[in-house]
C-alpha cells in the first residue's frame, strides 16, 4: 500500500479511538499504580495485547529479576497484590507477575519482511497524594486516584492509553505492514528502576528502530512537537546503610561505634568529590536519617543520594567514588556499611537521522502547530537504557516529547494534561512505526 493510503486508514483509526483511549487514560488515572506494583494495569496491558492478537511476553518472560532495583519488600507487594484483585485485574498475569515483574511486551510480526521496531510506554505512577481541590479536572469528572498517596502526576497513564491504541491500530494492518513490532509496557521508570531489567532481559537486542515518548515536559503547549531530544543525564541511586554499635553517650562513650559520624562525614565528603572534567557532574545526599536518642550513640544511620554525568563513563567514575567514600567514611569510625542500588538511568541522545525521519512524518501528519528543531532533556530517564542499547548494536534510537498543555508542573499534587495530545501522539507513533517497519536502518 502506497504510503499516503496508509497514513489516511491510520489517521482515521485514531479518529475512531480517540474517545477509547480518553477513557482508557481515565481508568488507569483512577488506578493509579507506581513502580513495580502495576499489576492492574499490566494485567489491562497484557489482556488487551492479547485480544489484539500480539504474541505476549510478561512476568519472567520480560523482566530479568536480578536487574530490578529498588522493588518493595514481600509484605508491600502482598498488599498491592491483593488490592490489584480487589481492583478486578486478570489473577493469570497477577499471578505471572509476582515478585513485581510487571513488563510486558507485545509482538506482532506482519505479512512482509522488514525492520524490527520498538516502541516503549512507561506506566508507573507516583507517590504522590492527588489534590482534593474543587477546580481539578479529575475530581470535577469523576478520575481521581482512589489509591491512596498514588497519582498520574507525570502522564505515564496517557503514555499507557496511546500504547494501546497504537497497538490496536497497528495489529488492525498486519497484512498491509512489514517487518515485526515490539511494544514495550515498562515498570518503575518513575526513580529510574525499571528499564535495565526489562533491557537485561534481552527484549531490546533485535531491535533496528527504538522510539520513546512523554507528553508535556519541555513541550508544554499541545500542538508542540519535539523530535530531536538530546541531554540524558546518566545517573545511580543509592541507599548506603551504617551500622555502629550504640552506647551510653556519658558513661561509657568509648564502647560505641557511632553511626551518624559515618553517614555524616560521607555527606559531606560526597559532595566533595572532584569534578570531572569532560562535562556536567552531579552529586546530592536527599536524606540522612539516623539516631534514637540524644544519650545514646547512634547505632544505625540511612544516607540516600545519587550521582549524574553528562555520559555514562562521567557517571560510572561519580558513582565509584560515591562508594569509596561511603566505604572509607564508615572504615574511618570502625561501622559497616551495606550499599543498595536503586536506580539507575545511562546517558546519551537521540540518533538525528532517525529524528529527523520521525520530524518528517510529523510535517506529512499535518497535525502539530510546531515542530522545535531540539531540545535538551538535562536530566534522567531510563529509556536511556532502551536507547543505549540499540544503538550499541547498529541501530537507531529516538525520544520526542509530544506537547501538550498542563494543570501543573509534572510530579504536582494538581498534574493534568490536555487530553487533545493523546490523539496527536497515536497518530504519529503509529505512522512512524507504519514507515519504519518498511525497511532497515539507512
């Protein structure tokens, strides 16, 4: 089918479903589900791929167990199990998912040969307490979360709704497509947890075309569109735990092993790390918790920070020396001290060859106001990780930010955005993937 006539029955499908995937966003804004416990939503996922027809891997199938950073202890997730069933998710892919293994991708292969395409939609919430104000279009229509001190305040249930119609638009053309499609549901992109594990898993190494997308962010104004998205920040997350010995701070100070000195000293000694210097390099201690009483010497302290690089090798040598300092602060007041891992994100940017071929089908779409030639991201997003990975192997990569106009700033209480830009978004990504799908890289 000639390019033009496919653009026309994608378009108009999207017309079909705009009002399906203004409901769909509504749904999963009202069961708002954070990282690694999307197991409503994932369900919703995994169910719709399959009536779609797509070939669905989920659970193991999709998400390497020893890449999850930072997933909930077994009593949370009990919790969040039961309130998914009480929330009417499919007890099959409950059950898959155990464990919090909540990725899910979907595969189409269609009648003629062509590229591997990948396109991935984040579905994760965050913790964050939605506003009860009268003029907050979720109360005022009846969306709201309904759990508690969880919310769509960065626009992943619009990321999740457009996936689906896209999905749907796309498996309605497989004997007029070629080549494969992955569609990947992500977990946990919220504190950068998720991406790694499905990416360790293997389910972006066949990938020749990868695409990411975020409504609103630096295209705040529905209509915007931007399709060369450069400035990824590489970054780790870390909780550093100090255990001492506690003691009688006035009869017997000189028995005791005091952990708050430990997470102090590498407070600060953390942020005292040379810089690099082949670009931007970050470093913040966010929480210093520790203490029980002010007679006794602390037995145990909890330091949360992160490091950034403007590349993933600036990153690495942040994050090494955040290690041995927090290995040397706890040698030098005679504590241990266990590190976790949890998060992480890789640096990078957008392949400009493949941008400018999605800026293309944009301008042909006709339905964006403005296109912004580039942009920088200038801080963290685990697609990175989708990106860095193909790109390694030989193919291409982009993310776009798709615009549109918000309530309030993305992780507010008050968040919300226009839902016109959900049909803007399922129009491009499915006309992209359509192009795409025809051929290998150029």
């Amino acid at each position: 089918m000639e390019q033009a006539a496919l653009e026309g029955k994608i378009l108009a499908r999207a017309d079909a479903l705009r009002a399906k995937t203004v409901e769909r966003r509504r749904d999963l804004h009202k069961y708002a589900e954070s990282g690694w416990t999307e197991l409503r939503t994932a369900a919703l996922v995994a169910d719709t791929l399959t009536e779609l027809g797509y070939d669905v891997l989920a659970g193991d199938a999709a998400v390497e167990a020893s890449a999850m950073m930072g997933v909930p202890g077994a009593a949370v997730m009990s919790g969040h199990v039961k309130r998914a069933l009480s929330q009417n998710a499919n007890p099959r892919w409950v059950e898959t998912m155990q464990g919090g293994k909540t990725g899910v991708v979907g595969i189409m292969r269609f009648a003629q040969p062509g590229a591997t395409v990948g396109l991935r939609f984040d579905m994760d919430a965050n913790d964050v307490g939605e506003t009860g104000g009268d003029g907050h279009r979720p109360n005022a229509e009846g969306f709201s979360s309904v759990n508690a001190g969880c919310m769509h305040a960065c626009g992943h249930d619009g990321h999740t709704a457009v996936g689906l119609a896209v999905a749907e638009i796309l498996g309605g053309l497989k004997d007029e497509l070629g080549g494969t499609i992955k569609l990947i549901f992500q977990p946990a992109e919220e504190g950068v947890r998720g991406a790694r594990a499905m990416v360790e898993k293997g389910v972006a190494d066949d990938i020749d075309f990868m695409l990411g997308a975020h409504l609103g962010f630096k295209a705040d104004a529905t209509g915007s569109l931007c399709c060369n998205v450069r400035g990824f920040l590489a970054t780790s997350k870390y909780d550093a735990e100090f255990t001492g010995l506690a003691a009688h701070a006035g009869a017997a100070p000189e028995a005791g092993r005091n952990a708050l000195l430990a997470a102090a000293c590498a407070a600060l000694n953390l942020h005292a790390i040379a810089r690099h210097g082949e670009g931007a390099s970050r470093v913040n201690v966010g929480i210093l918790n520790a203490g029980s009483g002010r007679n006794v010497l602390p037995a145990h302290a909890v330091l949360k920070l992160e490091t950034r690089g403007a590349t993933s090798k600036i990153n690495d040598y942040m994050a090494k020396e955040a290690v041995r300092v927090i290995n040397a602060a706890a040698q030098m007041y005679g504590v241990k001290a266990a590190i976790a891992e949890m998060g992480g994100a890789a640096g990078g940017g957008n392949t400009k060859e493949l941008s400018d071929r999605i800026a293309a089908v944009a301008q042909k779409l006709g339905i964006f106001d403005r296109i912004i030639p580039e942009c920088d991201f200038g801080a963290s997003e685990d697609f990175s990780y989708f990106m860095e990975r193909v790109q390694k192997r030989g193919g291409e990569a982009a993310y776009i930010m798709v615009g549109a106009d918000l309530a309030a700033g993305h992780h507010d209480a008050r968040f919300d955005f226009d839902e016109a830009a959900l049909d803007k978004a399922v129009k491009l990504l499915a006309a992209a993937a359509a192009e795409l799908l025809g051929g290998k890289k150029q």
